[in-house]
C-alpha cells in the first residue's frame, strides 16, 4: 500500500539492451510482472511489477541517483535485499545440469531466480563453501520471497548472459540461450542458430 510520502514518487527504468532510461510512476506501473518494448531500442524487456519497482524506487530516492545516470540505474536493479546485506564480491557457482561452468554475481541470482531457472533445492556454491540449498543462503532468500509474490513468471533468461531474454534453446540440452549464444552460422545455401556451448543447433522458443 503506498503511502502519502510516495506520492509521485517514480521508478527509474534502465534497458539492458540500449541503456537508455526513463522514469514512471508507481500508480502506472502493473500489479504484475510484464514484457513490452523500449521506448529508446524497441528490444522487449522485462518490467517488475509494482511492489518490486515500489522496493527499487524507495532505494533511488534515498541515493539520490539522478535519472539519466545508466551505470548507477543498473545498480539499483539489483534486487531489494541488497539493501539489507551486500554480498560484495561473492560469486555464486550452481550445481545444476546447464550451470557447470557459468559464475554469477547477485544481480545474476535474481535474474535466475525470478525466471525460475533456480529453486530453493538447488544447490549453490558460494565462493569455495561446500554446496548448500539455494534457499537457506541469506543473500538469496528475499530473491525466493519476492518470486512467490508474483502472479507470472518472466520469459526465461540466457544462463550465461542473465540480462537477456533466451530466445532460443538447444535442441541437445534444452538449454536456453540468448542471441549472442545461437549465432546464426551458415552452411551452404542454409543459415541456422549453433549452440556456443556444445555445437548443437538450435531453435526458437515457442511463444506462449
């Protein structure tokens, strides 16, 4: 429930594909999480839905951060329990089919999380710990908490890229994967997408 303080208080949007931003207000932005297109780049993002952007909104009113700064809105989209404990230079490794190799750092937790790519079962890594179960880590237990608020679910995120969209999947491993990791590569008279981790092809994601 908003309050007489955050009265005209906005939310500063920065598109991961173009880095342009700009600002709306709470009481236009969506109960829900959604997707639409930049304003700037016309590339589909995704859009937090209201009592996220509320958490986010509230975190660059109180630094201060003015609205045509790119780097420090990237910043801030990193997710609300930063605020509340920053995980500094922790990398988190997943033990999970699709996640041997790739290292994420917090921000790319959330992405994974709140596409569901990850759960509170899966084991993760922190740093050189011993494995536990991603939902007992303090860093990533608000990530969990804020997932169950939501009434839908983000189109998937590339596992390696987390900051994009996977619009394709490998037809070997079923591993999603962003445009810059199913190059399309020609042979012959025919052009198909390539898998950059394990050389299979690759198709398009069905659109729901």
């Amino acid at each position: 429930m908003s309050t007489r303080a955050e009265e005209g208080l906005k939310y500063t949007f920065t598109c991961p594909s173009c880095n342009g931003n700009f600002s709306i207000a709470l009481e236009k932005i969506p109960p829900v999480q959604a997707r639409f297109r930049c304003p700037h780049c016309q590339k589909p993002m995704d859009f937090p839905s209201r009592d996220e952007a509320r958490v986010y909104a509230r975190l660059q009113a109180k630094s201060g951060r003015p609205p045509d700064t790119p780097k420090a809105a990237r910043e801030t989209a990193a997710a609300p329990a930063a605020a509340e404990e920053s995980s500094g230079g922790t990398r988190f490794q997943v033990q999970k089919s699709g996640f041997e190799k790739d290292v994420y750092d917090r921000r790319g937790m959330r992405n994974l999380i709140r596409t569901a790519a990850i759960d509170e079962s899966d084991l993760v890594r922190v740093d050189d710990a011993e494995p536990v179960r991603a939902g007992t880590l303090p860093y990533l237990k608000s990530l969990f908490a804020l997932r169950k608020q939501a009434r839908g679910t983000p189109l998937p995120c590339c596992p390696t890229h987390t900051e994009k969209v996977a619009f394709f999947q490998c037809l070997d491993t079923a591993r999603p994967l962003c445009e810059e990791c199913a190059p399309e590569k020609k042979f012959g008279a025919t052009s198909i997408r390539v898998c950059q981790h394990c050389g299979g092809t690759a198709g398009e994601v069905a659109s729901a």
